[in-house]
C-alpha cells in the first residue's frame, strides 16, 4: 500500500509508534521514526531494516521539527505522509494543575501538532503531489475522565486542528485525519495492571467497559493509519475514526439484571 512513499512517525522508540512504523515498513514505506529517546529509536529502526531511518527529536523544540524534516529529505528525498504519534498523559484534579503541567502537555499533545505537521505540509506543497497526514488523538476526544482536563483539551484540540487543516490545505491534494484510539496493549496499560490490587480483577473490569472485551494492539491501529497513508484512502479528509472496540458506543458497561419489561408494546 506504501511502496515508494516515506512516512514520518513521532514518538515511535515503543507503544504506539513502533506499531505504526511496523505497518508502514511491511507496507513498503521508507519510514523516519522521531524520538525523543533516540538510542532507542534508532535500535527500532534498525530492527525495522534499511528503508527505516531512526532519529533524536523533542517534537517541543522547534529546531529539532526543522531537522526532522531536513534529514528526512536528505535520506529518502521527499515526505509522504506523517503520523503525529508523540504523546504523553497525566491525571490530576482540576483544582491543583499547574500552569507547568497544563503548558507541558499542551506543547507534546497539541502545539507540536501544528507546527510539525505546518513544516510537513510545506514541504508537501513543494513537491506538488499532495500527502497525507494522521493524527492521533483519542477516546478522549468524545469522552473523558476526571483529572485529565488539558490532555481532554489537547486530544480534542487536534480533531480540530486536524479538520482545519484538511479543509484548507484539499486544494493542494493534502489529506489530514484522526484516530481515536480506546485502551491500546502500551506501556500505560502494563502500568495500570501493575498498580492494581488485583491484575485479573484489573483486566475484567477494563474488558467489561470494551465491547470486543479486550484491549487494541499497537498493530491494529497501524493497519488503520497505513490505510489512512495510502491512496486507497484518496476521498476520506478531515475525519476522525474512532478505533476503540465498541468503547465510545456503549452507554453503560452491562446491566446487573436483565430488563424482563422492555417489551415492545402498543400504548393502551
Ligand atoms: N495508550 C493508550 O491507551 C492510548 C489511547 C488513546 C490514544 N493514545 C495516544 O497514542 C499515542 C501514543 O501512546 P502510547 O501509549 O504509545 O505512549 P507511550 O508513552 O508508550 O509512547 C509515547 C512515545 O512518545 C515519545 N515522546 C514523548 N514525549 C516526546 C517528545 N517531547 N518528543 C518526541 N517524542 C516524545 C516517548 O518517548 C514514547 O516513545 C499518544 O499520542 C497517546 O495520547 C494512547
């Protein structure tokens, strides 16, 4: 589905990233996978093989956006697409957040957002054959949970952000799209089971709240976004596809009873 194109991935030294440059590499893609650890980005890369080009990037530091972009063309000569991966999550009540957490979380989550993806979309409309760009957002930008006010924000920001963008920027054969994703099998979640009295316990009380009953594998988001990356995708801009297992759909878990009077019933 990617053959001949190259396609950036932030954040992807683990979690989610590396699942996405893994489709993208099986697809064909030259892939740049950005991150900050860049030790282990670059260990990723080269597990990925020679079409994978792994480098050091604080997508906060406006210098380290420029370079990305300049290595990336240097090495595979243009940018296809770009998935804005890099992301990072805290809880605390709404009452005690700080400017600084509000600030660091908005500069990873959303600001890094428009300018790289600003950058990429220059470089896009310079070699005049469009582009496509994914942004990863989340449940979180339909529903949320106390304590997670600026990263609620910035998810739902980037919805925003993305669909501006995809409108503006049709014109030039440029496609911007979200995805959502529910519980993903990352680091958060192993850190969740961890710090759970009960890890079995854990696992069914999460799988109760996902109608497929399970968490969603970095892989599975992949397919969607090489998809998304893809010409196969040439008419869908400016969506946000939510890959969450059913999680957004469901109102309540399960019911602890079965509504024995829900009949359908003429009025008397
Ligand atoms: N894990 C989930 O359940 C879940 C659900 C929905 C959405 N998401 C989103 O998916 C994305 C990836 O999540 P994950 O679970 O793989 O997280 P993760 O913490 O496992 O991986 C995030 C990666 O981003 C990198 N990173 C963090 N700050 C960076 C910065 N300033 N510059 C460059 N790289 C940076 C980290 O080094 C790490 O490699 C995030 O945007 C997250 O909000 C995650």
């Amino acid at each position: 589905m990617l053959a001949n194109k190259t396609i950036v991935v932030t954040g992807s030294a683990g979690g989610l990233g590396e699942g996405i440059a893994q489709i993208c590499y099986r697809e064909g893609a030259n892939v740049v996978l950005a991150d900050l650890h860049g030790e282990r980005v670059r260990q990723v890369a080269a597990r990925l093989g020679v079409r994978a080009l792994g480098v050091t990037c604080d997508v906060r530091n406006a210098e380290h956006l420029s370079k990305l972009v300049e290595q990336t063309v240097k090495r595979f000569k243009t940018i296809d697409g770009l998935v804005n991966n890099a992301g990072i999550n805290f809880v605390k009540p709404f009452l005690e957040t700080t400017a600084e957490e509000w600030e660091l979380l908005i500069s990873v989550d959303l600001r890094a957002v428009f300018f790289l993806t600003q950058l990429v979309c220059r470089q896009m409309v310079r070699q005049s054959k469009g582009g496509s760009v994914v942004n990863i957002s989340s449940v979180h930008s339909q529903s949320v949970l106390p304590g997670s006010g600026p990263y609620d924000a910035a998810k739902w920001g980037v919805v925003g952000l993305s669909k501006s963008i995809a409108v503006e920027l049709a014109n030039e054969g440029i496609r911007v799209n979200c995805i959502s994703p529910g519980l993903l099998n990352t680091q958060i979640w192993r850190d969740i089971q961890a710090a759970a009295p009960d890890a079995a316990a854990c696992v069914e009380y999460w799988n109760a709240n996902i109608p497929i009953a399970r968490v969603i594998e970095p892989t599975e988001i992949g397919e969607l976004a090489a998809f998304l990356l893809s010409d196969r995708s040439a008419c869908i801009t400016g969506a946000n596809i939510f890959a969450d297992g059913g999680m957004t759909s469901q109102l309540i878990s399960r019911e602890p009873y079965v509504s024995k009077n829900l009949k359908p019933e003429l009025g008397s």
